[in-house]
C-alpha cells in the first residue's frame, strides 16, 4: 500500500531530504523512483521493499503536483479577487462622483426655482398697478365719472402727470431688474457646473486662505459671503447677481474638494475632529507677493 502524504515537511521527513524548493525535491524523488522501476530489473521489482518505496515516491511526486495546480488556481483566483476589487472600487469612485455633481444640480434648480418663487408676488402685484395706472391713463373719462377718484386723480394736473409718468417708470424698471438678476442668476448658479468656474473658485479661496490648513465649512463661507457677487455696470437699476444660500454652497464645497483630492491639488489632513481638515499641496499654493 502507498502512504498517504498531507504535507512537504512528511515528504521530506520520510525521504531524509533537506531541499526546500518543490521542484529540487520532486527531482531527486523522481531520479530515485527512476532507479527502482520494474523496467530495469525485467519488468518486475526486485523485492518488496522497493515495490512499497517505488509506490511512496509515485505519492509523494503526485501530492507535489497536485499542490503546484492548488497553488496556481490560488494564484488565479487572488488576482481575480485582485482585479473585481479594484474595478469595485473604481466603479463606486465614479458613481459618488455622478451623485455629486447629480446633488450639485438639484440644488442649482431648487436655488434658481427659490429665486423666481421670491419676485412672483412683487411682479404680480407691480403687474397690477400698471394695469390700472395705464388704464386711468388710456380711459381718464372713467376716472372722471367715479365719485372718489375724480377728487384725487387730476389729469389736467401737471403734478398728477408726473406722479404718474414716475409711477409706470418705475414699474418698468422693476420689471427689467427683476427680469435681469433673475437670468444673471440662473446663469451664474448654472455655471457652478462648470470645472473652470469650480478651478477659480478654488483658486481663489486658497490665495485669501491664510493658514494651508481649511475644513469643508470654511470653503462653504467663501462661497456664501466672500468673491461671488459680481459687480456689473448700473447693477442697482438693471440687476445683479444673488448670493448662493447655505445648501447650494454646501454641497458646491463638497465637489470642489472632491475634485481638488482626486487631482491631488489637497489630502486629507487630520482627523480625529468632526470636520475633517485638509491641506492644500504646496505645489498649489500661491506665492505671496512682497
């Protein structure tokens, strides 16, 4: 009967061997088993005993084989585990990007539908007052026919033409303001989209940014209150661009600091608080000018 081999070590011990590389000690067990082969002495064993080491040396050669495939299948199947690893990763590395920037542009609608929502009521109610003033104007016998407003409204009044000539003026104004900051607005909250407009802002922040250190919050303040309204000519008469509220600039911090980890502009600092701080690389950070 052949001996049953669990291990290297049981091989070696069996066969008085000190090699360890698998292949030098399936050599010598193969060189010996070629010496006792019943080809050699006519086709069968010279004794018993060589017929039993013959058999031990065929088990000892096959468990090496068997082990050698063992290992390359483990071999295999750890760079399989290797590769859906690094796939996986990479797979959910993008999809938190596309929530982001999905993120990104729900809060950029809600902003510019909560913009709109704001000058509804005023646009409504100004809408009105033209109405009537242009229609006192278009129809002054009606005017003139009413019991109250025929004591108060006096067409043939130089006073009362003024007044009503400031009145649909500003009116029309109002109109083209509210029009105006409303698109600049859009146009500006849409923008944030946009790496040029994430890479200034960006820029921008770290250049006023005293210490290389910053946490999420502080970034979030640059952008509500700090370098984002923009000064256009007769801004107070034709419109301007409205600061971004605190969810938009939350979640406009998170993308940029996303972008500037994954293109190494930062790392990641310390930890250990509840914010998680981080430090601009140095190869980013703006000389100082004297």
């Amino acid at each position: 009967m052949s001996t049953e081999f669990t291990s290297i070590e049981m091989i070696k011990k069996e066969f008085n061997l000190q090699e360890d590389s698998h292949e030098s000690i399936r050599s010598i067990l193969k060189h010996i088993k070629s010496t006792l082969h019943p080809d050699k002495t006519g086709g069968k064993f010279q004794n018993k005993n060589d017929e039993i080491e013959y058999h031990k040396l065929d088990s000892a050669i096959n468990f090496i084989d068997s082990n050698k495939a063992s290992s390359k299948d483990l071999v295999t199947i750890s760079a399989v585990t290797d590769l859906t690893k690094a796939v996986t990763e990479l797979v959910s590395s993008q999809s938190e990007v596309i929530n982001k920037n999905t993120e990104l542009s729900t809060e950029i609608n809600r902003s510019i539908a909560n913009y709109h929502s704001k000058l509804k009521m005023p646009r409504i109610a100004l809408t009105a007052v033209t109405v009537a003033l242009s229609a006192t104007w278009v129809f002054p016998s009606t005017v003139e026919k009413h019991p109250i407003l025929s004591n108060i409204i006096d067409f043939t009044s130089f006073s009362t033409n003024i007044v009503w000539g400031y009145a649909v003026i500003f009116c029309v104004l109002f109109w083209v303001r509210t029009w105006r900051s409303e698109e600049l607005t859009k146009a500006d909250r849409e923008s944030l989209k946009t790496e040029s407009i994430q890479n200034r802002l960006f820029l921008s922040f770290i250049k006023q940014n005293p210490s290389e250190d910053f946490v999420l919050e502080d970034l979030v303040d640059f952008l509500m209150y700090h370098n984002r309204k923009r000064i256009y000519p007769f801004g107070a008469l034709f419109g301007s661009v409205q600061d971004i509220d605190l969810p938009l600039a939350n979640v406009t911090a998170e993308v940029i600091i996303d972008r500037a980890i994954k293109r190494k502009a930062v790392i990641a600092s310390k930890q250990g608080s509840i914010s998680q701080v981080y430090r601009v690389v140095a190869a980013n950070k703006p000389i100082k000018q004297d």
